[in-house]
C-alpha cells in the first residue's frame, strides 16, 4: 500500500542582477565549475575500488569552487520556436546542474530527501537590457524542514560556495558587502 504526505518546504531563492553580458558572467560561472567529460568520469567513479579513489578522482575533476557541471540546458532553444507567441526575444536563458558527489553523499546520508535538491539548478537569463539575472535556490533552506544538523550544515557551506562564484562572475558584492536589513525592514 502506498501512502502520500505534503511536506511544505520553505524556499530561499538569492537573484543577482548584473550589468555584465551572460557571455561574461558564464565565464566567470565556468571559472569556477569544472566542465569535464560527465560520462567518462562517472565510469571512472563507478570503476573505483575505494571511497579514497573515489574522493581524489571527484576532487581532480571539480572546479576552484568544488563543483562539477553535470549538465547545461539552453532554456531559449525551445522558447525562440514560436517567439512571438511566448514573448521571447532571443535572449540567452540557461540553466546548469552542477554539485560534486562528496558533498551530496555527506547531506543524502543524513536526509535522503536531500537529493532532490542537489545537484544544484542555477539559472542564468539574459535581460533585455544585455545584462544578467542569476537565480539560485538555496538548498539548506530547501532542506531545513527535514531537522538535520549534519546535513544542514554541508547545505550551507554548499548554498555559501554557490553564492561566492555567482556573486565573483557577476561582480555582485560579497554578502558582507551587502548592507543588512534593518529589524523594522523585515
């Protein structure tokens, strides 16, 4: 017998905008993502005899920021089929799916749940006035009604590493940059 709950789940989404082209900012994105070859080095993982092999071969492969692109859809291929139905002008709008497979072993052991929230979705859309808007969903919040310390805190040092690459390619300030809310903002 199958049963069936609704968990509500509390989204935290960070969007950057920036005056820098999407050409600039996925080169900045892919500075520290790594590209690499997906099947091969998943062959490779599969292949290893060790969570040591295992370890050293995900970290050779990842990026400056530790993650790996697993994969890269080009949104406006299917938006620019009948672009005046969909009010699409021929803007870029990409999202990539990127993470590194030790830090979604070390959340998915304590809330499995936590796979469906990692790899990460970034989503990369060019404005109409030639800058960029960057949205990315922060998974500790993602995760945080499931009540892992453990798992919450590898979310957060994950969402932190994200946001440091996103906010470098776009030139965003740093969040201590960032001016706080005051408590009658909130």
């Amino acid at each position: 017998m199958a049963t069936e709950q609704v968990i509500e789940v509390p989204l935290r989404r960070y969007v950057i905008d920036s005056e820098r082209s999407i050409s600039a900012v996925l080169d900045g994105i892919f500075g520290g993502i790594s590209q690499p070859d997906v099947p091969s080095l998943f062959a490779k993982l599969a292949a290893s005899s060790s969570f040591e092999q295992f370890s050293t071969l995900v970290r050779q492969a990842q990026g400056s920021a530790g993650l790996l692109r697993f994969f890269q859809l080009e949104l406006e291929k299917a938006l620019t089929l009948d672009p005046e139905a969909l009010g699409w002008n021929g803007r870029r709008f990409v999202r990539l799916i990127a993470g590194n497979p030790l830090t979604m072993a070390k959340m998915t052991r304590h809330v499995a749940a936590a796979g469906s929230y990692a790899p990460v979705t970034i989503l990369i859309e060019e404005t109409t006035g030639g800058g960029t808007r960057v949205a990315y969903d922060s998974v500790a919040s993602a995760i945080s009604p499931y009540g892992s310390i453990t798992a919450s805190e590898v979310a957060r040092q994950l969402d932190q590493e994200v946001l440091n690459l996103l906010r470098h390619a776009t030139r965003a300030p740093s969040e201590r940059e960032t001016p706080k809310a005051s408590e009658s903002d909130k």
